[in-house]
C-alpha cells in the first residue's frame, strides 16, 4: 500500500504554487484553503500559505458583522498543507494516492483571523509508520502564534 519516497524526493525546495498543490491534492475552491508551500524540507516540514480575503464564502455567515475564520477551516488548512507536503514527497507516486484526515489533538485557538491576514501554516512532521503520518502544526499571523494543533494521516490508493 505505501512504498518508499524516491530518494530525488529528500531535496528541499522554496516555494510551489497553487497549479502545483492543485496537481497534489484534490482539493478545490472553496475548500481549497492553501495558495502557497514554502521553505519545504522534503517529507518533514514545509510552510503553507494562505491569503485570507473577505470573500471567502465562511465570512458571509461566520460572522457577518465581525468576520473571522471559523478555527476548524484553520485546521483544515494545516492538515491541507502537510497532505500537499506528503504528495510532493512521493514523487511520482502521489498520482495515485490520497491522503485522508484521521485525527486532531490538542487543537487550541489563541487569536482571531480576519481577511487581510497572511496565514503561515508551518507544518512538522513528528513521524510516519507504514501509510500513517502524524504532523504538528502552528498557524501564525505578523508573528504572532493564532492557533496550533497535532494531526495525523492516512495515505490512501485512490479508488479507480
């Protein structure tokens, strides 16, 4: 089910751009929620980028008056940015897997995102065992930590 990361793959990289993670993950608008990866360190780390604007549809309800990114989306970028991480880091391989959220833990929000904040999403990988990889993650704005949390993976075959 998962095979080795060909060693062409261990190399880092600066930055891929939204054609490159659309190749990688399935994900679409809206619930595309990455623009960028940067300062990726193959198979162990990497910074997802996300430009929050106010038309993002959650702000239309969460909250009209007041908009601010709903923390489970700010997550859901996290775990967006370290399956784009996983992919490239399977090389050729990633065209014919997924990788699946399993679990979140100790997720913890400590300030607002609201549009016109670049969110950093600097991912960890803490480990991986078989098609199962577990990462930390930490959201930050201007420098300041918004929200952090540890999740894990499955990498999965595609259905045909």
């Amino acid at each position: 089910m998962f095979v080795n990361m060909p060693e062409e793959s261990n190399k880092e990289l600066k930055n891929i751009g939204i054609e490159r993670i659309m190749e990688l993950i399935p994900h679409r608008y809206p619930m595309l929620l990455i623009d960028q990866l940067t300062e990726i360190n193959s198979g162990v780390s990497a910074v997802g980028i996300k430009c929050v604007t106010i038309n993002e549809p959650f702000f239309q309800g969460h909250f009209p008056d007041k908009p601010v990114m709903p923390g489970v989306l700010i997550v859901e970028a996290m775990a967006q940015a370290a399956a784009t991480l996983v992919m490239l880091s399977m090389a050729d391989q990633a065209q014919e897997k997924l990788a699946y959220f399993m679990s979140i833990d100790g997720a913890k929000f400590r300030k607002p995102v609201i549009p016109g904040d670049r969110l950093e999403l600097h991912i960890n990988k803490e480990r991986s065992r078989g098609p199962v990889w577990r990462f930390t993650g930490t959201a930050i704005v201007n420098g300041t930590q918004v929200a952090e949390a540890t999740f894990t993976a499955m990498i999965a075959d595609k259905e045909t």
